[in-house]
C-alpha cells in the first residue's frame, strides 16, 4: 500500500507518455477493442494528472482527441451513406427517386446515424469512468461542463453541423436528418409503412443535444432545428389538404378525416417524434383543418342544415368536437343550429297557418251534401268543420313543435354531449319561434285540454308525467304567459262545468307543476276555481239535506246539482256561448217554468240564509238537465210496431232545451208554438233558441218536435209542435247542441281576447310602477323602465310605450309626479 501511494503522490510525471497511454486506450474503447485494457491503470493515470495540476491539458486534449476522432471517423462513415437522393431531394419532389428508394435510402442514413450516436454514448460512459476524478475536480472548480456532455456538444458540432455538400455549402449532416425524417413523416401521412423505432432513437438524439451549454428545455436540437421545420411543413402539408377535402368530399368525410388526422398525430408523437410536439402539432392541424374552414364545413350543402334534416347524430357530434376545439363558445354550429331550428320552426308555424284556413275537401263537400239531404244543418256542420279542422292544426302544431323539440334534444344529448352554450342557444332559438307564432299560447292551452278531456284516458301514471312535463316544457317558452292564463282558465272553466275532465287529479297535478314554474300568483284563480267546484259539492249536498228535513212528498220533485262560482275567478263571460251584443245580460233573465222557478227561488232562499249580501246569477246557458219523456202510442199505427205503444226515454239536454220542450207539456194536442212565441214565453236569447231548436226539431236522430216547414233554417214564424211519432232505438237519448266548445277563437274573438288582455296588462303596469315608486320613492325615468320590465318579465314581455301611457296616466291621476330640476327625466312618489 506504502509503493502505491509513493507511486501516485511521486513527482516523476511525464504528462506526453501517460497520455498517449490514454489516447491509444481511447481509440481501442472508440474502436470497441476495450476487453483487454486495465480501467483501474487508466484511471490512475488520469488521476496524476489531474492530480498534478493538469487537469486542463487532460480536459482539451481529450476533447481534441474526440474532435478527431468524429471529424476523421464518424463523419467520414456517415457521408458514406449520403446518396444522391438524400442530397437533392425536397419535400414533397418524386421526381428524381420513387418513395421507396427515398425511404430505403433514409432508412440507411437513420440506421447508420443512431449505431454513430449509441456508440458515442456508449464509448464516452467508458471514457467517463476514467476521467472521473477529472469530472469531480477539475471540471467542478472550473465549472466546465464534465467530458461526457463536451463530448455530446462536440458530436452535435462535428457531426450533425458539418457541411456536407461542396455545392449547398449550408447543407448539414442535421439538415438532412431533418430533411429524411420529415419526408418519412409525409409518407407516414400518405399510408406508407415506416421504420418509427428508428425514427424515434434519432429524435431521442435530437432531444438530448442542447444549443448551449447552458441545456435550457427550450434549446434541445430538437426544438430549434426539427420541430419548427416539423411544425411549418405540417401547415403547409394540412392547408392544402383542406383545400383538397373541401372541394372533393362532403361535410360529415371531412369531419371523419380531420378527427383521423388528429388521433394519428397523437399516435406519431407518442410512437415516432416528441410527446411535447403533440399539443403543438394539434394546434397546427386544428388551425389549418379546423379554424380556418369550419364556417366552409358548417354552411356545405352536406353541412350541419343536411345532417340536423337527416338524423346524422354522429356526423354532429364530430362536428361539435371539431368546434369545440378551437371556440369554447361553438360559434359556427351554434349559429347553424340557431338558424335551422328558426328555419324549421318558422315552418311548423307555416304549415299551422295554412292547415287552418285550408278550403275543404271535394269529399268532404260531398259528406256535407248528403248530411244535408238527410236533414241536417248543412251551414252548422260546416261550421263544426271549420272549427274542427282549425282545432286540428291547432294540436297538430303543439305535436310538431314537439316533435321539433324532441329531435334537438336528442342531437343535444346524443350530438353534443348535453352542452350548456348549445343547451342555451337552443332554448332561445325555440322561445324565438314560438313567440313568433301569434297564437302560441291558445294552441297550447288546447292541447292540454285536449289531452286533459281524452288525450289521458288509459294511460299509465308515466306516461301521464310525460306529458304534462311536455305542455310545462311549452309553458315555458312562452313569453306572454298573462294571454296562456286567459286561455286555460277559460278551457279549465268549461272541463269543470261540463265534467269533461278525464281526472281531476290530474288537473290537480297540473296546477301543482305550473305553480312550481310560475309561481302561485299565477296559479292562484285556477286553485279558487276548483275550490269552487268542492263549495259547490258541498252545497248540493247540504241543500238535499235541507229539503228532505223540510218533508216535501212530492215525488215528483226535482233533484238539483248546482254549482256556485265566484265571479272574480271563471270566465264567464268568455264562454257565454257566441251570442253577441247584450245576450250576455238577457240571459240572466230567462224565464223558468213555474215547477223551476220554484225550485230556483228554494235555493236562493237557502243560499241567503247561509250567505247573507251574495247575490245569485244564473247562467242557464252553461247549465243541462236530465228529462224522463213519454212519447204516447199513435192511433192508427200498425199493430207490433214501436208506435203502437207508448215509449219512455231518458234524455240529456241544455238547460235551454230543458226549458223550451217543458213549455210542449202544458200545449193541448194538435197546437204548435212559433218560433217568436217560444222566445216570448223563455226570455232565451234567439241565437241560443235557434241552435236549441235546430238540435231538437232539425237533426235527423233527435227530432222531439216538429217543424213547419221542415228546413235547416230557423225563422221567427216557423212552427213547432210535440213530435208523437218520435222513435228510437236507445233509452238513453243525448241531445246535442252546436255549442261553442274549446275550439280555435275566429279573427274577431281573438281581436276581443287581446284587447281585454291589454286592458288587463294596463293594470298590472301602473300596479308594478306604484310598487317601485313607493319602495324607491324618486327614480329616473329609466331606471323606472328597467325596473318595470323586469318585475313584469315572468307575466309578458310588455311594450315600453305602453309603460309610457301608463306612467303618464297615473301622473295625470296624480299618484307620481315628474322632477322638474332632475338632471335627467325622473318622477317623485306622491304619498
């Protein structure tokens, strides 16, 4: 141990001949002849050395010997490999050399570059184990960079930056790497089968060599020589590719390809390049295939307008990928979709309008005829018809619309993934076609009614919630919900009075539902309507009970059903049956049978005792009684025949046709009454007489009385009398009559609705403006505005002029008064 260390710690040094034993050691290692050399005599060399203070002569000769050895070696190797093609050919230029001699070729060069690289590492990791003691001290006093990365900077500087074409003095061993693996990244591209294990150990080179010594990340070789080069071929290659798709393929291939491009990019970082290269190479292939011709794809005649008409639910969803990408707003597809849904929309609207001024059909003239060659009211069944066929489209627009809902639900859910920006733009575009169409909320107040009087008989509990999920979902939309409201509580009025709901549960749930979406001011006269309803059952019952502790014998006695309603609440006066001018008063005093009136003054007398300062309107018109008639057996007849006997039925009829055959008991046999002396004798007003008489002397299987003369028209002189000879088949008998049921208002009921809904909307307004002005007490003129139209956003939407007149009015009432010295236009709350 004594000798080694004298041996070491010795001055004898020849600094020459130690490192010619290192240099030739060097060269056996770099030649790969290392078996039969001694590491730890190397290293004892070099650690004299270093030892001794020459540590610096030991790092520069080392460096001069690895300068050599690439410059005279390795580079001479490599441009062995450099064929014609490799030196002259340009991306994208077949003409000098087929893809597969280019790929061989590059193959050649690739191979015979990373064996120079993996043996530089392999060869210097030796190296370093000797000159390790220099590393540790020399190196890190000085703060050079250790022999191993000088080794790495000289392999960058000698070999992948020497010049290698006497002709393009700026060709580098690095620029045809460059050059090779971006022409086997363009046959990649177009299919062809390429070595990307090979590909990717040079990148891995690439990435390991710095610009500097300094190794930031952003100067790997890879970054400053490779990727940018990468990244501006990739625009190229990708621009004119669009260019190509857009004009040969149609939108949903397009979007296939763009979405293949993508994944095979993440694939070729991940297998043959840089994983950091991926986001970049993404956002060159989204700019280029993407950003820049998504509006050319959206609006192409196989766009998103072909793929929302066709169902092309996967097509959409690609196309939403790719926009999402590059907006996180989805500004083309959201406009497209908008612009389609409008489009749609608008025609559902269309369509409703056109179905319900459709002229009626050759057949359906000829049913008129032949209806009327049997007796019946040809103007009242074309009447019926009308009706009935604008009801139709009614309902057939509330089912198209849902229908239209339906289908953008499911590309929202199936296409897009339940987006919100999407969820949002497709609930204003569908409130922007609904609220376009005038009579939005007339038509959905009848399709509840429909469903609620036979749309929901034999459903289950599901499929009730569906749809009255899908009439909320409509309600929804609606901007003008005061003008809902005034349609529904007039349908809801005449389910309740004529019974024609299939469930009253389920108009409770209904209400429930709209309560939660609107609020209870909303649903608070629906609630007193059925409350009502429930009053009334109640006095009916009490009343029963109060004549039979009265004792009347009178068998005969008429049982009553009565219903009592709140004049504030029902809308009677909307559904007072289609008489115009002052019908609505004459009704009140119609003239009753002295067996009714009777009855009628009990329950008055009953009433006021129980409700002292009510007062009773009767509404005969909206009333219908039961009747037991006895139609006596006719001299004469033949003997086995029906009219041979007498014949007993049990008939419903109108209150009003109640009243007019009770007139026909007390008439001697063989008298008649005109029609003049009947309105005389009723107090009914004539329209409602006409219809009456029409149903009960005019239609085929209901005629009780008779008509002279027998026609479809009802005049004032025209006679009737009972019909003895009446015959059918049933006991039970309904006597229809041409009412005016939940039917589609004409032009000039409708004009009527919207007056006394903007009358009723003038109210609200002056209501909501004394609310704010009390609570604000002084308030510009706008703000007063902003405030207005927002209270009132989930009534209507109301018109600003129309909040002007009623400012002004209530100024002129002098519940406001305007600022004189404001700085700008404002009002005072007058107390």
């Amino acid at each position: 141990m004594r000798s080694l260390l004298q041996g070491i710690n010795g001055d004898e040094l020849d600094f020459d001949a130690t490192w010619a034993v290192l240099a030739a050691s060097f060269r056996e290692i770099h030649t790969k002849n290392a078996s039969k050399l001694s590491f730890e005599e190397l290293y004892r060399n070099a650690y004299k050395i270093v030892l001794r203070k020459r540590g610096e002569s030991l790092y520069e000769k080392v460096k001069d010997f690895e300068r050599d050895w690439l410059s005279n070696e390795v580079l001479q190797r490599l441009e062995t490999l450099l064929s014609t093609s490799l030196l002259h050919h340009t991306d994208g230029d077949v003409g000098s050399s087929s893809a597969n001699e280019r790929r061989a070729a590059g193959e050649k060069f690739l191979r015979g570059l990373k064996e120079a690289w993996i043996d530089q590492q392999t060869c210097m990791s030796m190296l370093t184990d000797v000159l390790m003691y220099m590393d540790r001290v020399y190196c890190l006093d000085q703060r050079h960079p250790s022999i191993y990365a000088s080794a790495m900077m000289l392999f960058r500087d000698s070999v992948l930056q020497s010049q290698v074409d006497p002709i393009d003095r700026s060709l580098t061993m690095l620029g045809i790497l460059n050059r090779v693996v971006l022409d086997q990244v363009h046959m990649d591209r177009a299919g062809d089968i390429i070595d990307k294990h090979l590909i990717k150990s040079c990148v891995y080179m690439l990435e390991a060599l710095y610009e500097t010594p300094n190794e930031n990340e952003e100067e790997k070789l890879y970054i400053t020589s490779f990727e940018r080069g990468f990244l501006d071929a990739s625009r190229d290659f990708y621009k004119k590719e669009g260019d190509q798709l857009l004009r040969e393929s149609d939108a949903g291939t397009y979007c296939k390809h763009v979405r293949r491009r993508i994944g095979e990019e993440q694939d070729r970082c991940r297998s043959t390049l840089s994983e950091s290269t991926q986001p970049k190479i993404e956002a060159v292939v989204l700019d280029e295939l993407v950003r820049h011709k998504i509006k050319d794809v959206v609006e192409m005649d196989s766009g998103v307008k072909f793929m929302i008409d066709n169902d092309r639910i996967e097509e959409l969803g690609l196309v939403f990928d790719l926009n999402q990408r590059i907006d996180q707003h989805k500004a083309e597809l959201t406009r497209a979709i908008q612009k389609r849904m409008i489009e749609m929309g608008s025609d559902v609207n269309n369509a409703a309008v056109a179905a319900s001024q459709a002229q009626p059909t050759k057949e359906t003239e000829a049913k008129d005829e032949h209806k009327d060659e049997a007796g019946g009211d040809k103007n009242r069944q074309t009447g019926e018809r009308v009706a009935n066929q604008q009801t139709l489209a009614a309902l057939k627009w509330v089912e198209d619309v849902l229908a239209l809902k339906d289908k953008y639900d499911k590309i929202h859910r199936d296409s897009f993934g339940s987006d919100q920006t999407l969820q949002t733009a497709l609930t204003r575009s569908c409130s922007d076609f609904i609220n376009a169409f005038p009579r939005s909320s007339e038509y959905i107040s009848l399709f509840i009614d429909e469903n609620m009087k036979k749309g929901l008989k034999g459903k289950t509990e599901q499929e009730v919630d569906i749809v009255l999920d899908k009439a909320i979902t409509l309600l929804r939309y609606i901007q003008d919900k005061d003008m809902f409201e005034r349609y529904y509580k007039k349908h809801l009025c005449r389910r309740l009075l004529m019974a024609k709901s299939v469930s009253t549960d389920v108009e409770k749930q209904m209400i429930s539902r709209m309560k939660i979406e609107l609020g209870n001011n909303f649903t608070l006269k629906l609630e007193a309507m059925f409350k009502d309803m429930q009053l009334s059952e109640d006095l009916t019952s009490g009343y029963r009970q109060y004549v039979q502790r009265l004792g009347d014998p009178d068998p005969k006695r008429i049982d009553l059903d009565i219903k009592v309603l709140t004049s504030m609440t029902w809308p009677l006066e909307s559904i007072s049956g289609g008489s115009g001018g002052d019908d609505g008063q004459q009704r009140t005093r119609s003239t009753y049978p002295p067996l009714l009136e009777r009855i009628k003054k009990g329950f008055e007398q009953y009433y006021a005792d129980k409700h002292s300062g009510r007062v009773l309107t009767w509404h005969a018109n909206l009333g219908s009684a039961d009747l037991r008639a006895t139609f006596p057996k006719v001299p004469g007849a033949k003997e086995g025949s029906s009219l041979a006997k007498e014949r007993k039925h049990e008939i419903n009829v109108s209150t009003y046709a109640m009243i007019i055959l009770l007139l026909f008991n007390d008439l001697p046999p063989g008298e008649t009454f005109t029609t003049e002396e009947i309105q005389a004798r009723t107090n009914i007003p004539i329209s409602d007489l006409s219809r009456n008489l029409q149903s009960l002397a005019v239609a085929p299987k209901t005629r009780l009385l008779t008509k002279e003369p027998m026609s479809k028209d009802i005049k004032l002189t025209d006679r009737f009398s009972f019909n003895d000879s009446f015959q059918s088949k049933f006991l039970k008998l309904k006597v229809g009559v041409v009412s005016q049921g939940n039917k589609v208002e004409g032009d000039r009921e409708r004009q009527e609705t919207e007056k006394k809904n903007n009358d009723s909307r003038g109210f609200n307004i002056e209501a909501a403006v004394v609310r704010i002005m009390k609570q604000r007490k002084e308030l510009s003129h706008q703000q007063l505005i902003t405030e207005t139209l927002s209270q009132l956003a989930t009534q209507f939407k109301p018109d600003v002029n129309m909040i002007k007149k009623r400012i002004e009015s209530l100024i002129e009432r002098e519940y406001l008064e305007r600022i004189e010295d404001a700085a700008t236009p404002s009002y005072r709350y007058l107390a």
